[in-house]
C-alpha cells in the first residue's frame, strides 16, 4: 500500500481532517446492545440463556456515519426522520452531547425511531432484533428533508448518502442531492443498499459490500476473474467516478475509469463487523474533503475500518489510531 500512500501523505490528509464538513442524508438509528453470558441451554428450547451484564444505547445507521466523522476530527451536518418517541430523544441528546447539530434532524411522530438490539454473549452476537417502519417518509417530513439539504450543502464540503432502506432515501432525493452537488462541485458518496442501486447513477463514489456488488451486478464473486465481471458491470451501469467494494477479510477493491486497485486487508482481529461500512464512508468522505486522491481515500478507509472492526459494539476511531495503524503497517513491510 506504500505505493498508494505514504506515511507522510496519510498524516498530512488526517490532520487535514479537522477543517473537513461533511453533510450526511440517510437513515437514522439507534443501535442497542444487551451485553451478558451464557452458561446454559434454556430447558424450553434449545436457545442458549443470556444472563444479562449490561446495556448500552449506540448511534447507528447515518447517524453512526456522523459519529464517525466526529471521533475522526471532521466536523458534519445531518438530516434525516426519527419518530417523536423516546429513542428518537435519546438518538438527538447523544448527537447533541457530541457537540454535532441536530438541526437538520425531522420529527414525525407517525414513525417509530428505528433501533436495532444485540444480544451479545463472550463477543459473539447470539440474535438481533429491529424495531422500524420502513415505508417511504411522509411527503412533509421529506420536503423538510429536502429543504435542509439545499440550505446546509452550501456549507459542506461533500455529501453522504447513508441508505438502509428505511424509507427516506428515494430516487428522487438521490437526484436532487446529486443535482444539486453537481451545480455547485461537490463530491456526492453513497453507502449503498441493492434495491437501490439504480439511484445512484451518476455519484462521485459508491461503497458496496462484496455482497451487495454480487447481487446488484447479478455475478457470484467468487474470484478475481468473478470480482472484476462484478466491479465492471457495476461500474458501467453507475457512470460513478469511482466503485469501492468492500470485501471483509480480502480488503477491498477500487474501481475507476483507467485502472482497478486491490487493497488487502489489515484487520488483525475481527471481534464484530456491525457500523464497519459507516467507518468506511466516513472516513473516505473525509480523505476525498480533505484533498485525497480515490485510492488514497480508500486506502485509509481500508485502515479506518480494519481498526474498528477489532473493537466489539458499534465502534469508531480516533486520529490518533487512524494514524498508528497506518504507521505500524509501513513499518512492518519496511522491515
């Protein structure tokens, strides 16, 4: 990765971080975690018994995205629809106690605010449960939605789109965010869900997973040869500027017009996956802000992600590890 990236280079674009706004759209969730132990089956069923420890409300969805930019320095504006229900209050306080505006934030008290639970026993999720209503946005809610995005993108620097398919990201708003970037010269970064990967035709970038790139390109990635059919098909179908595939323990894989970067994997451990994709986006949002080539994004991007997913929860990361784990896997290919 030295060829795309120097130590001095990642340095320089992290600490760049701190003057970086992204806005982030998408879908706002609370993510619960329900720590414990199991030490028997239940004699009812043949389902382990999780003796609960503790618990612990997390930012999730686009608001973990948010979070994300936050804890790397990056300052954001956000906007999306939560329900008028405790979660929702709960979701606004965290962003508030983080310093981050919720301004941007739609109440609509006909929605519940989604939340995810985990049951988490000795590092491992044991279930998950969601609480949501994943019907389109009421046109009201998404007018406003709209509204804050014309004002509030005039101030950033590039727009995520978080999509979870939870209702408000929509064709249209896609089109008119991208619209409305295109106009005015800023980047548009979309983390993607497949029953909506027509939106994002004409994006600067789109993040799918190796699943998500199997099933919207319609080819079973199995291998490289699988891989490039995918990433080529996508590619073309998108007219993005740029496909980044993320691709778990095998890194991930850059896409762009003249050329197809492969980007192994620094993980060292993997205690839990959940909000590794909003560390992703979120950290290339900020890299590309901040002045970064698309490989040189999405190599601290494959770095960003390969620290959070060694933390158990819904973790983000400082500039402080963002740069120690670039910096120790330069010093061991040196040696």
């Amino acid at each position: 990765m030295r060829r795309h990236l120097s130590l001095k280079r990642a340095a320089t674009l992290i600490e760049r971080f701190k003057r970086a706004r992204i806005l982030v759209v998408g879908d706002l969730i609370m993510d619960h975690f329900i720590w414990g132990r199991v030490r028997r089956i239940s004699p009812e069923a043949p389902v382990p018994v999780v003796e609960v420890t503790s618990e612990s409300l997390l930012l999730g969805g686009s608001a973990n995205v948010v979070n994300n930019i936050h804890s790397l320095g990056g300052s954001s504006l956000v906007t999306g629809v939560i329900g008028g229900d405790d979660d929702g209050r709960r979701l606004v306080k965290a962003l508030k106690a983080k310093g981050i505006s919720a301004a941007g934030i739609i109440v609509d008290p006909r929605r519940p605010t989604t939340i995810k639970t985990r049951v988490i026993a000795h590092s491992q999720q044991v279930v998950r449960f969601d609480r949501e209503k994943k019907d389109r946005v009421e046109p009201e809610s998404f007018a406003r939605v709209l509204n804050y995005i014309r004002k509030a993108v005039k101030s950033a620097d590039l727009v995520v789109i978080s999509d979870y398919a939870k209702g408000l990201v929509t064709e249209t708003l896609v089109e008119e965010t991208r619209d409305i970037c295109k106009s005015l010269g800023k980047p548009v970064a979309v983390d993607p869900k497949v029953e909506h990967f027509d939106y994002y035709r004409g994006v600067t970038v789109v993040t799918p997973n190796n699943v998500e790139a199997s099933q919207a390109s319609g080819v079973d990635i199995t291998d490289d040869a699988s891989l490039h059919r995918a990433g080529e098909v996508l590619f073309n179908r998108l007219g993005c500027g740029a496909l980044l595939i993320t691709r778990g323990e095998n890194g991930m894989s850059l896409f762009e017009a003249d050329s197809e970067t492969h980007i192994p994997t620094v993980a060292k451990e993997v205690f839990d996956v959940s909000g590794a994709g909003d560390t992703v986006i979120g950290t290339l949002a900020l890299a590309l802000a901040s002045g970064a080539n698309f490989k040189e994004a999405a190599v601290l991007a494959n770095f960003a992600a390969g620290v959070v997913v060694g933390k158990v929860g819904t973790a983000t990361l400082t500039p402080e590890e963002l740069r120690e784990a670039v910096s120790a896997s330069l010093r061991a290919k040196a040696r």
